[in-house]
C-alpha cells in the first residue's frame, strides 16, 4: 500500500495545474439526470475521488458527499478547492485504502469513477454491498491510446503492458449480472490532452512504469521525452472510449430509468 500512496502523493503535486476531466464529468452527471435520477439530499460516497472530479461538483448539486481516497495529498486538494467555493459546500473526507477499508456504513448512492481503488472482485463486491440505492461505476470499454505512454512503454520493449489499470466495464456488469442487480450502460467517446514541463513528464513517466512494474530508464525516458519536447513543454494526447454504468438495488426503478 505504501508504494501506491507515495506514487498518487506524487501525482497529486500537479493535480491542481492539470485537467479535471470536467467535460467528461459534466457529460456523465447530464446522462444520469437525464435518466430521472436526482442527487440533491442523498448520502453519497465517491471511492477515490482523487482531487474531487465528482465530489466536488456532486456537492454543488446538494449531495451529502464521502469522499474516500488512499492518498492525503489528493485529500487536502479536495478540501481547498471545497474551500475556495464561493458557495456552501460540505465534503466529509475519507482517509483509506479501499482494498482494506471495512465499514457497517451504507450509502444512498455510491459512485467510483475510473479509479484503481477498484481492481479486484473483492473491491467491486464492497462497492456494491456499501450502496443502498443506487450506484454509479464509470470505466474503460477500451483502454485508452496515451500518445506518450505508449511511446514510454515501446522505448522500455513492454507494449503488452499496455493494459486497464483498473476495473474494465465489462467485468463489472459481470459482477453485476452475477449478483442479479438491474443495470443501465451508456459508452461514449472522450479526447483530451495534457501539456507537461520536461520534469513533470518524468515524473509521469516514473509513475505510470512503476505502476506497471516496468523498471525505469532513465535514458530512454529522456530520450522520448527530448523528442517530443517543443515550447518548453510536452504535449500528450489521450483517447478511449469509456462507459458510465448506472445500476439499482432499489425495485422501484428497476422499470423506473434503467432501460438501455
């Protein structure tokens, strides 16, 4: 666990300079609303929630909102932004590992959105005994093309390391089916892109290596990252294609929203 905290710590230094995701994020919160399903008043848990991509803006929406993440730095990023609000939101921060986290607590609503907190059958089981009502899982139908990932991962002779960090969608309805939970699937395209300085990217580099336990050189990662320097900086451009799952325990809106 401590590897894993010290590589989101890490990557949580520039959290706040990169890209939220926020039109991903404000794409999937219209899906769901457009399904009939408010967050106003419910008790919610966003399992690593990072730097409050959903969080924060679930708050927005009178969410009572947990927000749960491994790394402290990714939490004290959600609390300044919280604060810098101009408007009366309340986050209760959640310091824990999910893959070791036990609680009696349920929620109206649990969310986990392309996190590697779940990873393993066991995380998905605990997402859906922590929900009450309603639960919202958005992941990778197809992982992503990473333009600078990919060059990283060719310099190191690993491209079929190119894999899903986390829970893919398609293991995830399995979960559900297997546990005769009532489900709605929408996938949908998303492109951005991330401007690095050369120290930045190395660091990205590190990160995202180790995490596929492929042993950093760092000659070849300045060797591709030399290549693709112009301006001062590093450009790396992202595509896949994500689905965002909106699942019931509640029999009421079985024939309620989730109809594909």
């Amino acid at each position: 666990m401590s590897s894993h905290v010290a590589l989101w710590s890490r990557a949580s230094k520039h959290a706040l300079q990169q890209n939220d995701f926020s039109e991903d994020t404000d794409y999937i919160l219209n899906w769901i609303e457009n399904q009939g399903i408010g967050f106003e008043g419910y008790s919610l848990l966003d399992i690593g929630c990072g730097t409050g991509t959903f969080a924060l803006p679930l708050a927005l929406k009178k969410a009572h909102v947990t927000a749960l993440d491994l790394s402290c730095d990714m939490l004290k990023i959600v609390n300044e932004k919280s604060e810098a609000l101009d408007t009366e939101v309340s986050v209760r921060l959640q310091h824990a590992d999910w893959g070791a986290f036990t609680s009696e607590e349920t929620y109206d609503i649990v969310l986990a959105s392309m996190t590697p907190a779940l990873s393993t059958q066991r995380d998905i089981e605990a997402m859906l005994n922590a929900t009450r009502s309603l639960g919202i899982f958005v992941g990778w139908k197809k992982y992503r093309h990473n333009s600078l990932l990919d060059l990283l991962l060719i310099a190191h002779n690993a491209p079929e390391y190119h894999a899903n960090p986390s829970v893919e969608v398609k293991t995830f309805l399995h979960a559900l089916e297997k546990a005769s939970i009532a489900y709605n699937v929408h996938y949908f395209p998303s492109t951005y892109k991330r401007a690095y300085t050369f120290e930045q990217a190395k660091e990205y580099a590190y990160k995202q290596l180790i995490g596929y336990n492929i042993f950093p050189s760092e000659a070849k990662i300045n060797a591709v990252l030399n290549d693709l320097i112009e301006d001062n900086l590093i450009v790396s451009e992202n595509k896949s294609e994500k689905g965002v799952v909106l699942f019931s325990k509640c029999p009421l809106l079985h024939h309620f929203s989730l109809v594909c």
